[in-house]
C-alpha cells in the first residue's frame, strides 16, 4: 500500500478585494507585518525567479522558485524551509496561493502547500502555522493591525 504524501488546505474570506490581497502577498514590508515577521525578497515577480523570505535580522528563513505567476490570481512557488537546521534536509515542497474574486470587497484566499516527501520535518513545522498566517493577513487587511496572541 502506497502512503499519499500530505497536504495543507487553508481557506479564508477576507473583505478587501483581490489586489489588496495579491499586494499583501507580496509586498515585502506587508509580509513582515503578517508572516511571522518574515519579508518576502525576490529576484523579479516572475515564473523562473528565486525567492527568499528574510527574519527581520537579514537571516534566510524560507527559499525557493517561483513556479508560476498569474498577477491577481495565482502564485505557485517552491518552498524550503531554513530557520530551522533539522528541516533544510527536506525536498522543496510547493505552495500555491489562490485568489477568488467573491464580490467587489470579498476575496477568498486559498493556501495548498503539497509536494512533500511524506509526513516530512517540514510537514509537520508548517501544518499548524499556516492557519495563523493566513489570519494574520486577514485581520491586518481588514483592521490595519497585525494580529497578536497575548499571553
């Protein structure tokens, strides 16, 4: 019996419209304030270019390609994890971004991160934080404010 390699399916509705939210992911200085403080940093916004999302420090925490660009509407990218030495041995997995245009204001945002070798390092890092993510885009594009967990 073969093992199905694991997925990450992630959905939200935020009230913003589409390019509002396509800015969010990926303007540096907007993925900083959502991404763990991550910014994105790439070669150019097209299919074929290398991609990195730096720590506030400078510090590499995530590299990869970007596979496929439809401004808008679709991102597709590898992803490799590095802020953490026991995931850097990991194969690239893949992330896709997804844009749907609900009404003028309304936009869902799905997340699938696929393409990994199994229940990987890497799986398991970023089954958990991808839901925290994607509300922390939410929440700043509906409010202005980052989101924050207090203790």
């Amino acid at each position: 019996m073969t093992e199905e390699a694991p997925t990450v399916v992630q959905s939200v509705h935020i009230k913003a419209s589409r390019d509002r939210v396509w800015q969010a992911l990926i303007n540096p200085g907007f993925t900083a304030r959502y991404y763990y403080g991550y910014a994105i940093d790439a070669d150019s916004g097209e299919a074929g270019a290398s991609y990195r999302y730096r720590h506030p420090d400078g510090s590499v925490a995530i590299v990869g390609q970007i596979l496929e660009v439809e401004p808008g509407k679709r991102l597709v990218m590898t992803f490799s994890a590095q802020w953490d030495a026991s995931l850097q041995g990991d194969s690239p997995s893949r992330v896709t971004y997804e844009l749907e245009e609900l009404a003028p204001e309304l936009t869902k945002l799905t997340l699938v991160h696929d393409a990994f070798d199994g229940e990987t390092a890497t799986f398991t890092a970023v089954s958990g934080g991808w839901g925290l993510i994607l509300d922390g885009l939410k929440t700043l594009l509906e409010t202005g404010e980052p989101l924050r967990a207090s203790a």
